[in-house]
C-alpha cells in the first residue's frame, strides 16, 4: 500500500478536489505545474538557499537528556521551533511564494487560526515584495493579537473573517471565496495539508525537509536513519506530514499523531477528528471531518488554536483508516502540563500545539532502548499568555 | 421522456429562475414560496439546501443559510416540506446545494427521495465533473435526475465542451469571477462572454447566474442566453418585504 498521493490526488479514499467550477482554472493551473516548476534547478537552489541563509535550516536534531531519563527511553526533538519567524511553518510559505513568483502571481492570501501561518506568508510576502493578504476570524483576531501586530509590520493586510464562528474554518471559507474573485492574479498559499489536490501533496513536500534532515541526523548519532517512532501533533497536519515524509513507506518506523482531545473526546469540547470525524468533504477535500448527521460542519474546540480544525488533512485520514499510524488525543490539561515539563527539564517552551505530542509520555509505555523522534514544531512564545493565565505565572 | 426541465427550455421565451435558500426567512416558508413564484409567472426554481460553509456564496446566501440552520432545516425536514409539493406545483425544480450534506445522506438515497418527490435537476457547485463521471452520474440517471454544472468567464472552450457533453438540461453560466450577490452591474466585458459562449453552439442552452438583480442585468444576461437565475437580490427583498414582496419583485424584474 502506498501512503504518497495517486495520480487522481487521493490517499487511499481521501483528497480529491471537490472545488466549484470557479477555481477549477487555478487549481488545474497548480496541479499542471508544481512537479514541473519544484524540480527544476533553479527552484531547488533557490529553495534550499533560502532554508538556510534565510529559515536557519538544519534545525537541530536535539537528544533531549533529561525528558529521556524521566520517561526512560531515547528522545529526540526535532527543533523546528527554531526556525525563523517560530515554527515549521515558514518551510511552505518559502516554498509556496517562489512557486507563486514563477507562475507570475503579484498577490498573495493566505489563512490563518493562531497566526503562525499568517506571520509565516507575510514574512515571504515582505522579503519577495509582493502583496499579502491575511484573512484571521474576528474571534482569532482578538485572541492573538501580538501575531496581528507582527503580520501589520510586515506589511500584510489583515481581514477579519466574520463569518460562521469566525475562526479558521471560517478564515479559510473567506481565502477561498477571495480567490474565486481574483482568479488570475492571486495565488493562495494554503498553511496546511489540507485543501484540493495538488495542496496536500504541495505542503507535503515543502515541509517534507524535516524527515529528510532527521534521516542524516539520526544516522550521525544512532547509526541509523530510522527512528523506532516518529511523533508530531496534527491540527491540519502539516508539520506531522513532513516529519513522517520519508518514512511513511518505512513500516519498521511507528507513526504516532498527537490530536487534540480539548477538555476531553465526549465533551463535545474537543479536535480530535480521527475519533469524532467522518468523511465528509471539506475545503475542497473528501477526509475525515467533525460533523453534524446532516452533514453540516461543526466547530472543534482546542487550548491550541493551531490544532483548533475540524477536518485533518487527506493523508492523515488515509494513515488512520489504514492503520499506518497510532492516533492519540491529548486534552488541555495533559498538553499544558506537558509544555511545562519541558520548559523546566530542558530549558525549551514549546507552543501549545507541540505540547500536546510530548504530553503522550505520561500516557504511553516506550521501551529504553526505543529511539523516539518527536517534532518540536513550534516555540510558546505565542502562547506565553494562555500559559501565564492557565498556570496563573 | 423530457423532465420539466428539458420540457421549460425547449418552449419559446426567456427563462426567468429564482434562487431562495430552504428554511429562510422562516422554516415552514419553503412551500408558500414556492408557490407564489409560479404564480407569479416564474418559470423555474432552484431550491437551495443551507450548509455551515458556502464556499462559492457572498454575504447574503451565507446569511440566509446560517439563519435557516438556526430555524432547523435540515435535509430530512426539506425532503419531509416537499413531500406533497407536486400537488400545488408544477414548474421545475432544481435543488442547489453543497456535496457534503448529500453526501451524509447517501447519495443514492438523497436522489431516491429527489425521484419520489419530482425534482427535477440538482446544482450541486462543489461535486467536480470528474467525479459526478466517474462515480455518481448513473445513480443522477436512475432516478431522472439531471445535475447542472457551472463554467466561468476562465473555463476554456474545451472543458465548455466536455461539460456541454455531460449536461443533460443547461449550462450555469456564471457571469464574472466571484461568489453570489456581488457585481454591480453588467458591462461589456459581460456581453462579450455571454455572446462567446452563445457563438459556441452547444447542445444545451445556457442560463446566467450571479450578479443578476433587476431588470437591467436581467435584460443583459438573456439577451444572448436562455435565461437568467436570480438569488441574492430575491432574498434581500424576503428580508425587507417577506413572501408578500414577491409579486412585485417579479414584476419589476419581467413586466406581464
């Protein structure tokens, strides 16, 4: 079986494009081109030169002593908090925004929940000069206001979604209706792997830079390119799709997806689709998604507003139904004490989002000798007041 | 057999739709609407089924269709409002919605109920015409049901073409690059591209939606096309007048 997109864009039953006639262009225009356009020379060297120069790629393939000795096995954090602008994120935007350039696009839009993504594309934006515009729900807007500062600065328009429940469900319906309006001149740049084909395979592969480091990393210090377990949180899925990238047809490597269980799965509070989806076609793509029996979308709940989707990206819903990979919920309570964990053992603040892949320590048994890789996706800063007020600092 | 449709289009005269989102303004309001529209002379409905996220609709749709959720529409309760309609009206229907909500009730059995009540055609905007050919065009078949696929001033002639071949009824021409309720009126690179299509030839005739909203851009869109779908502008005027608006708002869109 294989875990990578078909020809048609679907993983196992999952992807598609179901799309209105409006953007069929643009995204015909995308899946014609992005194979074509990210192999080329050019492409590569301008994308690797600016992961490096500019991301600060490699990110360091961290052993994390003391988190080990506490939970008795290997762990290994891989650190993509420390890439430019915090988090994984900025992989895809570079990606995404020299694809945008070659296709001559001069506009850019993009979503966003926590802001991250957000930050990321208006970073591009402004290092490209080219036109950003950021659609932010009205009630994401309120709660994350230091990243509407920092998108301002650098240029980005901000647009509140006011729409729906005005978050990033929402915040993604607006993206997708400005681009049904601006068909010719605009590229939107999806923050993760979800969307209508090509999206979910594009992200895939820009973020998919994170296993193709732990690969020579871990065989530097473990002698081997696998990991016993690769870990990642997923929301859409994108930093967890490109940690799994080069392994998914490894089946020796154990897949774990951390999802967010909110204050718990039957609360009706909560994000974890994998348990409380079913397949239901979402922004354009057919995966797993939290719904209402008559089919209408409903609104998850998170601490984590990076984990707060209520769908999963196509290959995510095509790794649980296979059983390729085990799925985990995490509940607030279990990934804030994580996050502080980790803060106190090894000088480390993870955003909320990551926190809730280290909490599987306290709920899981490893072996000592298992070497776990976990993807530190992204640093708390962002996150400091939901910390300072959950923990009362 | 031609459904009433097919049956509409082939008779001589403009066609003149009207768009109104299911449990809106009210949730019993789906009957008496429909009937004072065909009393009011208008040939054809479509029938929209409310759904949480309305990627291809501006404010006004999206507004309806939160409010309808909120009164408790649901797929069920149109189908259970619908049962007798047949009796009342005999205009075509078409029912417009979004492919999840069909999707959870069953494909098959949403076209099974589709049959049995006399729907006439679905416009479902997100179910892509690669996949309604792959997987769904036999079931649509089997049950009379004939689904109507949109193009755009970007669609190419030769995807115009392959959706010409898999439409059994018209072509949703959709006037400019945007969500429902936006344009403010039709200029010439309109005409143009109702008059380019038109030069085509097709085997289905075409009917304009979006950006129609009174006489003027009413006259525009049919002037080299069969007709024009009206939706936004008719549910702003429910809003404002309620049902009792409806027999003005056709006439001053298509005087008797």
């Amino acid at each position: 079986m294989s875990y990578h997109v078909n020809e048609q864009g679907y993983y196992g039953d999952f992807g598609g494009a179901y799309i209105p006639e409006m953007l069929y262009p643009n995204v015909e225009e995308l899946r014609q081109n992005y194979l074509k356009i990210t192999s080329e020379e050019s492409f590569r060297k301008e994308f690797d030169d600016l992961l490096r120069d500019y991301v600060g790629r490699p990110t360091p393939l961290y052993f994390a002593n003391r988190l080990s000795e506490k939970y008795k096995t290997r762990i290994y954090l891989k650190r993509e908090d420390l890439c430019h602008t915090g988090a994984h994120k900025v992989n895809n935007t570079i990606g995404q925004i020299l694809l945008a350039k070659r296709l001559g696009k001069n506009r850019i839009i993009a979503e966003t929940g926590a802001g991250q993504h957000g930050v990321a594309t208006a970073t591009v934006c402004a290092l490209m000069g080219i036109e950003c515009v950021v659609y932010m729900g009205e009630i994401d807007i309120e709660r994350q206001a230091p990243n509407v500062a920092r998108m301002k600065m650098l240029g980005a328009t901000v647009v509140p979604a006011t729409s729906g429940s005005k978050t990033l469900k929402d915040a993604t319906n607006e993206a997708i209706r400005d681009w049904i309006n601006n068909p010719t001149n605009t590229h939107y740049i999806i923050g993760s792997v979800v969307g209508p084909h090509p999206y979910p395979d594009m992200v895939a592969r820009f973020q998919s830079v994170i296993s193709r480091e732990i690969k020579w990393q871990l065989k530097q210090v473990e002698c081997r390119e696998e990991p016993d377990y690769i870990v990642a949180c997923v929301g859409g899925g994108s930093n967890a799709a490109g940690a799994y990238y080069h392994y998914l047809d490894q089946p020796e490597v154990n897949i774990i997806a951390v999802e967010a269980a909110g204050k718990g799965i039957d609360t009706g509070e909560s994000a974890a689709t994998s348990v409380l989806g079913k397949t239901g076609i979402i922004h354009g793509s057919k995966t797993l998604l939290m719904q209402t029996p008559d089919g209408q979308i409903t609104e998850p709940y998170s601490i984590s507003a990076g984990l707060d989707y209520p769908g999963v990206g196509p290959m995510h819903a095509h790794l649980y139904a296979s059983g390729r990979g085990e799925f985990m919920s995490i509940t607030d309570k279990q990934a804030m004490e994580a996050g502080l964990e980790l803060s106190k053992l090894e000088g480390i603040i993870p955003a909320i989002e990551t926190s809730h892949a280290l909490a599987i320590f306290s709920q899981r048994k490893f072996n000592p000798a298992d070497v776990i890789v976990v993807n530190l996706s992204g640093r708390g800063d962002k996150d400091l007041n939901t910390y300072i007020n959950y923990f009362d600092l | 057999m031609k459904n009433r449709i097919q049956q509409k289009l082939s008779e001589d005269g403009k066609i003149l739709s009207i768009y109104f989102t299911a449990g809106y303004p009210n949730i019993n309001d789906t009957v008496p609407i429909l009937r004072s529209l065909e009393e009011n002379g208008v040939d054809m409905v479509e029938i929209g089924l409310p759904f949480s996220d309305p990627l291809a609709d501006g404010p006004v749709i999206q507004a309806s269709s939160t409010t309808a959720l909120k009164n408790g529409m649901t797929t069920a309760k149109l189908f259970d409002q619908l049962k007798e309609v047949r009796k009342t009206v005999s205009i075509p229907l078409v029912l417009m919605g979004y492919f999840n909500p069909v999707l959870q009730y069953g494909v098959e059995a949403f076209c099974k109920q589709c049959e049995a009540i006399g729907i006439d055609g679905l416009i479902l905007p997100d179910l892509p015409l690669a996949e309604y050919n792959l997987h769904y065009r036999p079931v649509f078949e089997c049950h009379g049901l004939t689904n109507i696929f949109l193009i755009t001033p970007q669609t190419s002639e030769e995807r115009i073409r392959e959706i010409d071949k898999a439409s059994r009824a018209f072509i949703y021409m959709v006037s400019s690059a945007s969500t429902t309720g936006k344009t403010s009126g039709f200029g010439t690179e309109h005409s143009d591209y109702f008059k380019r299509v038109s030069a085509m030839n097709l085997e289905n005739p075409q009917v304009v939606g979006f950006g129609i909203k009174d006489r003027e851009t009413y006259n525009t869109a049919t002037q080299f096309t069969k007709g024009a779908i009206i939706g936004s502008a008719f549910i702003k005027m429910l809003n404002e007048s309620g049902i009792k608006g409806i027999p003005n708002f056709v006439r001053s869109i298509r005087p008797v």
